[in-house]
C-alpha cells in the first residue's frame, strides 16, 4: 500500500506528510488488511514526534520497529526508491500533475511484482520470518 502527497509549493502548503496523514493512512491499512501491522521506520522527524509517539500508543495493533539513524541499507523503502528513480530518468514530466501521474503508475507497477518487493526487503538482510528463541 501506498500514498502519495502532491506539492505544488504554493504559500502554507505543507510539502510532506503530517502525523494525521501517516496515522490517517496506517488506520486505512490496518482496516483494509483486518491484522496487525509492523512498521519499519527511519527517523524522520514526524516519525519520531512526540505527537507520532501518542498516536501509536493508542493503536495496539501496531508495533513500531525503529531503524537505527543513518542506516539507509536498511530501509527497503530506499531500494523502491531508487527503483523508482531509475525508471523516470530521461522522462520530461509536463509539469508537476504529470509527474505524479508518473510516480504513481510506476508504483502501481511495482506494486504488482512480489518478486521486486521481495528483493527490496533481502537487500537489508532482514526476512519475514521471526528470530528463533535463543
């Protein structure tokens, strides 16, 4: 699943998303799947708010797992995101609509190849499969 916020850098536009649009969008998951949800996440500064905080303690189906800072190999969305770049390199984008138009066909696209998500994931070395007891 995924998202997309289109910026047009107009005056007091936010240019990213907020807590509420993050909180917003992991109730829609959380609703869609019917399950628990483990998020992976960076240190982004919304991420690690004190608001973000509040807002995932009240949402027991869903556990957080932090990445350590400055660790972008092991942060699968890093992998769709250079993806992502490598197939919109030469491409002339009629403005910024026509970008996001863009981004989100190939996101469909990947989307629908479990086998590259699969590979963005085992590029971190991490797996699905839980740790054994020690």
């Amino acid at each position: 699943m995924w998202r997309t916020r289109l910026h047009h850098g107009r005056k007091g536009e936010r240019g990213s998303f907020s807590e509420d649009d993050y909180v917003a969008f992991l109730d829609q998951a959380h609703q869609r799947l019917q399950a628990p949800i483990v998020l992976i996440w960076d240190n982004l500064n919304t991420h690690v708010s004190h608001r973000m905080h509040a807002l995932i303690a009240v949402r027991p189906w869903l556990t957080v797992i932090r990445l350590p800072a400055y660790a972008p190999d092991l942060n699968p969305a890093e992998g769709v995101w250079r993806w992502m770049k490598r197939g919109l390199t030469n491409t002339a984008a009629h403005g910024v609509d026509h970008l996001a138009e863009l981004v989100k066909r190939r996101l469909r696209a990947c989307q629908q190849q479990t086998d590259l998500l699969a590979g963005f994931l085992a590029s971190t070395g991490m797996t699905l499969e839980p740790e054994p007891p020690r």
